[in-house]
C-alpha cells in the first residue's frame, strides 16, 4: 500500500517557475527566434524590396458625423 502512495508522489508535477524567470526565458527565446531570422533572413537577397509602406492613416471625420462648427 505504501507503495502506491509513494509511486503516485513521484508524478512529476509541472515545475513553478517565478515570473522574473519566465519573462527571462521568453526574453531569451525571442530573441534566439530573431536571430535565427537574421541568419535565414539573408536567403532572401533581393526580395526585401517587396515589402510595401502602411496604408496612410483615415481622415477623423467626426465633426462631419456630429454636425460640430
């Protein structure tokens, strides 16, 4: 019976990390992840002039609706 009990104690319990901890190991990842892109990143060559510019910001057309001065 007691060797139930210590087999079901030795599941292991997923460990508790502290916050600080955890933002520094997703710090750590993303910028492992950025820097895999870099190395990737230069496959391209000359293909980063396909990127286009945002679209240019909407008007506030809030006093036409309200009907404001």
């Amino acid at each position: 019976m007691s060797d139930e009990t210590q087999s079901n104690d030795s599941v292991q319990e997923p460990k508790k990390v502290s916050l600080a901890d955890a933002i520094k190991n997703k710090l750590a990842q993303k910028k492992q992840e950025q820097a895999d892109e870099k190395v990737n990143g230069q496959l391209r060559g000359g293909n980063s002039a396909v990127m286009r510019n945002q679209n240019n910001k909407k008007p506030n057309n809030q006093r036409r609706r309200t009907g404001g001065s």
